[in-house]
C-alpha cells in the first residue's frame, strides 16, 4: 500500500509541476503580448527611413477600400508588398493596375528622397497565402482553413519583416497581424497592427474587426455609431 501511495504522489507531483510550468508560460505569454502592444504608440517607423508596408488585399470591395488607402501614402511607403490568397486573381490585377498607375505619377511634385526611392528601391511585390476563409464557411472548418493560413503566413512575415500591416477585414488579415505580433513577441521587431474597417460596417464589426479589435495598434471605424461602441477605434470619418 505504501509503495502505491508514493507512485500516487509522485504521479501528483509530476501534474502540479507540469500545470504550473503550462500556468507561467500563459502567464508570461499574455503579459508579453500586452507589452507589445501598448508599445505600438511610441514606434516611430518612419523616422529611421522607408516604411515596409504589408497590405492585405482581400476579395472584391475590399481590395478597392485597400488601395484607396494606399493612394494617399506617399512614396516613402516602400516596398509595398501586398498578399492576397491564392485564388485571388481580381485583386491581383487592381494592384498591378494601381502599382503601375503610381509609379507613372509618382515622381511628379516628389522631393529628391522620393525620386530615389521610385527609382532605386523595389516598390511592390505580391505575395500569396492560402485563404483564411471563404464566403459561408463554417465555423468549425473556417479554424482548420485558418490555421492553415497561419502556416503560411508566420514565415512569410518573419521574411518580409514589414515595419506595419494595414488591412481592413478579409479573413486572410487575422493569420497575418498574428504572425507580426508573434515578431514582437519574440523580440525581433515590433510591428504596427493598423485596422481600418470596412466602409460598409455601419452598426457592428466585421469578425476580423471584432478579433483584431484589442490587438490592433491603430483601429479606425468609418462610421460615428461604431465609435460610441468600441472607445478604443479611432473616427476620422470616410477615409475611403
């Protein structure tokens, strides 16, 4: 009996050490990401040079929304690397339409800095990661299809080493913006998170906006009503 209850013992001991090693790496963790990102307000990308941008095209309305955005960027926005999913061949030809569209009018009214950087430095590239999820989707199949894309897209981050992540509500945005705060976790660099919501989310969030609402650095509505009901969101009216 004795030899029993110390194998009992034992065996409890080996559980409460295990739990507790889990409980200090969640602790940790959360206290970690909570750091990175009350940091986003004092990182200041743009005083040490060009600005690395990821942009998150999605499908239809929201690629327009995105690049509308990008229109009034200037030219130290670079590189400029957009992502899209794999199955996205719209967007794919309204970014090389707008990339080409602002390399022609780029240089005009531009200082020097500007000039050299259209010139000397790649402006854009286009990236892929498998979609997050599709139009009706299940719940249930839409966090295996979204794992998937964080596959994809953790490496892709982790290569780019973008300075902000702009995207405005495609399911492909939430695996991305995790891999950029999982840069800043790590210690590698902190990345900016800038949420713009979708012009048509009048009342509610959109489900990435509703995930990316406390993670986001920046999070801007379009609308006053979603203002009074999300204090952190930042109203500027239409800025699309």
């Amino acid at each position: 009996m004795s030899d029993w209850r110390k194998r009992v013992a034992v065996v409890a001991m080996a559980l409460f050490v295990i739990f507790a090693g889990l409980s200090f790496i969640v602790i940790c963790f959360i206290v970690r990401l909570c750091i990175v990102i009350r940091s986003g307000s004092k990182c200041k990308p743009g005083e040490k040079g060009p600005i690395c941008v990821l942009v998150v095209a999605g499908s239809g309305g929201h690629t327009t929304e995105i690049l509308r955005l990008m229109e009034s960027l200037s030219l130290s926005y670079s590189p400029r690397h957009y992502v899209i999913a794999d199955t996205d061949k719209m967007s794919e030809d309204k970014i090389r339409t707008f990339e080409r569209s602002k390399k022609n009018t780029g240089s005009e009214g531009q200082s020097v800095h500007a000039v050299y950087l259209t010139i000397c430095l790649p402006q854009f590239t286009l990236q892929r990661i498998p979609r997050s999820r599709e139009v009706r989707q299940s719940w249930s199949s839409s966090v295996v299809s979204t794992l998937n894309a964080l596959l994809y897209a953790v490496p892709l981050v982790f290569r780019l080493s973008p300075d902000m992540v702009l995207c405005n509500g495609p399911g492909t945005c939430v695996p991305l913006c995790a891999a950029g705060l999982l840069l800043g976790l790590v210690g590698l660099k902190k990345v900016l998170i800038v949420y713009v919501e979708s012009i048509c989310r009048v009342e509610s969030l959109s489900l990435s906006g509703k995930i990316l609402y406390r993670l986001s650095d920046y999070f801007f509505v379009q609308w006053s009503s979603l203002k009074d009901k999300y204090p952190k969101s930042i109203y500027l009216g239409r800025i699309v």
